[in-house]
C-alpha cells in the first residue's frame, strides 16, 4: 500500500503549495513553522492535553498541510544513526489516541508544584519522551512537542531557552531517541540540555534571535551541544 501522505508522482508530503521539491518545502516548512511558534508563543496556551497537541501541531503546520493537527492513519518510521540505521518503535496509527491518553495521564498523576528545579527537570526528562514516542503525526512531532514542552515549563514557573533548543535541534531530537528505546531508554543527555534550558529567571534575547535560531552567539553553552551539523532523514511508511 502506497503512502498516502505523498505525491504519486515525487516522494514529497501533499502540501497546500503543491511543492515537489523536498528541499524546497523542508525549507518553507521551517520558516513558516518557526513564525507560527512566535505567534503561538505570544498568544500563550495551557492545554496540555491530546486535544492541546494537536493544536499546537495544527498552529505551526495548518498554513502547509491539510492534515495538520489529525493523528497520521498510518504506520511510519525512520532511520537513526544513532540506533545503526533502526527506526525507534512509534506507535501504530490505531494506537495513538490510547498511547497519547497514558502518556498525559503520567504528567498530570505527578504533584509538579513541589518539585525544586533539579526534580523537574528530571521528571521532564522522562514523561515528554512518552508523548514524542508516540509521533502522532505524519511530520513534525518533535517541534510540535518541543513547543508543549515550552509551554508547560513556563505554566510551572520557570523560563525555558527556546534559543537553545532552536540552535541544538540535532542534539535535542537525538536525546528524544535515546530516551524513546523502553527497557533501553536512556535520560542522561535530554536530562543534560533540559537543565541548562530551564531557567529561574526570564531568559532574554537579541531582538533578532529568535527569527534567526541557526545563527546565535557560539557560546559555550551551545558548544557543547553542537559537535556536528545535524541533518534529519524523512519519515515513511512502516513496511509492515
């Protein structure tokens, strides 16, 4: 069975600008994404909930494609490097909605609001990989998590550099896989960014940053973080 998702006649996602061209829609995609996360941030949300991601995912991706904010009807996966070429194990298209349910009733069983800093932050590092694991959507689940991630951060409290993640997204995808394998699932290194991201005071930024995340000050903080140019393979259909 064919992916529906895509072009018949070029293996590019459908999309409302009737662009063929993988490159080129990878890159409008990532602009317009990223100036919908602006908007979206500006309006503020609090609904952390299946219903508050789809949402989410509908705001930054509805300008591009028609199922923006509708769980994918089928199974897909992807290549890692990190896990020799293995895809990590989504969940079925007819699972999502159950798998989405457990993963939030986790985060909202926690008592967050006593937690100090050092528990957050760790908690975070083991209940958001549950919702990214899941990958409801055909693309874009780790931006459109990451952006709940933000949300909830700053609903508890505290700040989070969006900066940071923007300009370490290779870094940050690849601690979501490590953290994403069940039985193996590693924490260490979404662990390792998340506490540098979660700041106690409000995180301030150069008029333009934000706008240009691909190019920040080369601090040592996302030195550290940034060791090799990160360049994501596409999702596709599970063969089953």
């Amino acid at each position: 069975m064919p992916d529906l998702y895509l072009y018949e006649d070029a293996p590019v996602l459908r999309n409302k600008l009737e662009i063929r061209d993988e490159k080129t829609l990878d890159l409008i995609e990532a602009e317009q994404s990223r100036q919908n996360m602006m908007l979206l941030y500006e309006a503020g949300f609090h609904d952390f909930s299946p219903e508050g991601l789809c949402e989410i995912h509908k705001a930054l991706f509805g300008d591009i494609y028609d199922w923006a904010g509708q769980y994918r009807i089928i199974n897909i996966e992807k290549r890692e490097r990190l896990l020799a070429g293995k895809s990590v194990w989504y969940s079925n298209a007819e699972d999502i909605g159950i798998d989405l349910e457990k993963a939030f009733a986790a985060i909202r069983a926690l008592d967050w609001q006593r937690m100090d800093k050092e528990q957050f932050v760790f908690a975070l590092a083991r209940q958001f990989p549950r919702i990214w694991q899941v990958h409801p959507f055909r693309e874009g689940n780790t931006r459109t998590v990451v952006m709940m991630l933000t949300f909830f951060v700053e609903d508890h409290g505290y700040w989070l550099d969006q900066e940071l993640l923007a300009a370490c997204a290779g870094y940050v995808r690849d601690s979501f896989v490590m953290a994403s394998l069940d039985k193996y699932s590693e924490y260490a290194h979404l662990e390792k960014i998340l506490r540098d991201a979660v700041c106690e005071e409000p995180v301030i930024y150069d008029e333009t940053t934000l706008e240009t995340p691909e190019k920040p000050e080369r601090t040592e903080k996302y030195r550290k973080y940034q060791k090799e140019t990160y360049e994501p393979l596409p999702h596709s259909k599970r063969e089953e």
